[in-house]
C-alpha cells in the first residue's frame, strides 16, 4: 500500500500536468497571445502549487 504522501505526490504530478497542458493548449489555440482563459489556467496553477507547498510543509511539521 503506498503511503499518504507517495499518493499526493502522484495526484499532485498528474494535476500539475493537467495544467501544463491546459496552458500550453490555450497559447497555442490563440495564436500565441495572452488571453483570458490563459491568465486563469496561469493562476489556478500557481494556487496548486502553493497548496501543495502548504500541505508538504505541514506534514513535515506533524500537522495534520
């Protein structure tokens, strides 16, 4: 059975490329210029980032 943190690491590594794409797709589909759509996809990215930063930092730290 893989551990808590072997599993977020997957979920983590395929929402990640999920939104790697997503952008990449977008800037493609228009023409290479920044959109709406774009700077949406951009900023729900970094939020998953930085809550996936939160959640590692807080089991490092025995909160749960």
């Amino acid at each position: 059975m893989p551990s808590k943190t072997g599993r977020f690491l997957v979920f983590f590594l395929f929402t990640l490329t999920v939104f790697i794409v997503d952008v990449l797709l977008l800037y493609y589909e228009n023409n290479f210029e920044i959109t709406e759509p774009l700077v949406m996809s951009m900023i729900f990215l970094v939020f998953a980032i930085v809550i996936s930063i939160l959640a590692v930092a807080d089991k490092q730290t025995g909160r749960s």
